[in-house]
C-alpha cells in the first residue's frame, strides 16, 4: 500500500509539472466549472418555479444532489478520461506491452498514470456547493460529514468499476471510445433524484446502470434523508463492481497478445 501510495504522489507531481505548461488552461476550466455550475441552477429555478419539490426532494435537497453530480463529475475529468480512455490507444500502439513489464500493477498504471488537475474547479465548485447546501438543511454536523464522505468514496468506486469495465472491453474490441460516452450520457441523469423518473426508469437506474448509488445516495445522506438499506446496498455495489472489474482486468490481460509478438 505505501508503494502506491508513494506512486500516486509521483504521479501527481509529474501531472502537476505537465500541467504547468498550459497555466491558461486553470482560467478556462474556471469558467466551465462557474458555467456547469450556473447552467445546473438555472435548471433547477426553472423546475422550481413550476413545483414545490422533484421527486420529494426540496431546493436546499437538490441543490446538495448537484453538488454530488459536480464531484464525481470532477472525479471522471480529472481521473478516468485522461487515463482510461487511453486505454485502447495504448492497446493499438503497443504500449500496453511496458506497462506489463512494470513491477507494480498494470491496471494502477492505467488508471491514474495522470491527473488532470485543471479540472480542480469543477470539483471544488461541487464541495463548496454541497456545504452550502448542507449548512442551509442543518445537516452540516461531523457525523454527517463522515458518512457522505464514505458514500462519495464509495460513488467514485462504483463510477470507476463501471469505466474500468466498459475500457477493458479494448483488449477483445480494440475500438470502444463509445462506450464511456454511452454511460456518460446515463450518468448525466444523475443530476436528479432517482424517485424523480417513472418506475421503469427508477429500476433500471438502481439495478442495471446504478446511478441511484452514484449520486442519490450520498446526496440523500448529506440531506439527512438516507435510507440504511440503500446505503448498505451502495457499499455492496461498490465492493462487487470493483471485484468484478478487477476480474474481467485479469482475464483480459491474460488473453492479450503482445503488439511485439
């Protein structure tokens, strides 16, 4: 573990000089996260002036839901897109060839090789929504704090098995770009309370595609209107999808014939 971790501090300072060479690009990705932030809010006066609540869900509570969304928003720009969407070109190329010789774990080095710090904003746009958020519902107490804070852990989780997944699929169809994009357009419906779609759609967002566990629940849990068994089965969820993940990583690599060979 302390070798991975010394690793991710690497990374992050190798990322950080890489980053530095296009400093406009902070000032850009600013302003996406301020317009990202608005263009949500605006979303959410429009619904608002039209109902009293989405799903059951209040303002302050959908506001605290859109701060989740921008974190694990944050989480994909900043983590999976520029390492695991790579994937398929390192494939193609033949890079995946070094990264197996490398003495530490391959799928470590394809997930968080680099980190896209110019996408800081987005994030922190998100945290400091949700505060506010939690501090207007009276919810902003440790206890709460901690057990959203385990329930965004587990998010990301969840979020990055399922990416993991969709990528692998590169080492037998090589041409996949389109699959995380396919999921991005479902993770989008997170923005909104599960209990907001009708039933068909309520199920198939908490049992096929598990956005309910992605964004729902922790926000639920920074509302203090968390369900115990959705919180349970959110943990669960995450320990499955990355034990699964990690499994389909294993048997593609071991059916993966080297570009050199």
């Amino acid at each position: 573990m302390t070798r991975y971790l010394r690793l991710l501090r690497i990374f992050l300072v190798n990322s950080l000089q890489l980053e530095m060479e296009y400093r406009a690009n902070f000032a850009m990705d600013a302003l996406n996260a301020l317009l990202a932030f608005g263009s949500g809010l605006l979303v959410l006066y429009a619904i608002f002036e039209h109902a009293e609540s989405i799903g059951g869900w209040s303002f302050p509570q959908a506001l605290a839901l859109l701060g989740v969304f921008m974190i694990l928003e944050g989480f994909i720009e900043l983590v999976l897109y520029p390492n695991l969407n790579s994937l398929p070109e390192y494939i193609r190329k033949g890079d995946m060839d070094f990264m197996l010789l490398k003495p530490v774990s391959a799928q470590f080095l394809v997930s968080f090789r680099y980190i896209r710090l110019w996408k800081l904003p987005e994030l922190a746009t998100g945290v400091a929504l949700l505060g506010y958020a939690m501090a207007a519902l009276n919810t902003l107490t440790p206890a709460t704090v901690a057990l959203t804070v385990v329930l965004l852990v587990s998010a990301a989780t969840i979020v990055y098995a399922i990416w993991c997944m969709l990528t692998t699929t590169a080492f037998w169809l090589v041409k996949v770009e389109n699959l995380p994009e396919f999921f991005y357009s479902i993770f989008s419906a997170g923005r909104f309370p599960v209990s907001a779609f009708p039933t068909w759609a309520r199920f198939a967002l908490t049992f096929i595609v598990p956005i309910a566990f992605v964004t729902t629940v922790p926000a639920s849990a920074a509302a203090g209107r968390l369900d115990g068994a959705m919180a349970a089965g959110s943990l669960l969820v995450a320990a499955l999808a990355l034990l699964l993940s990690h499994g389909l990583w294993r048997l593609a690599v071991a059916s993966y014939t080297s570009a050199s060979s």
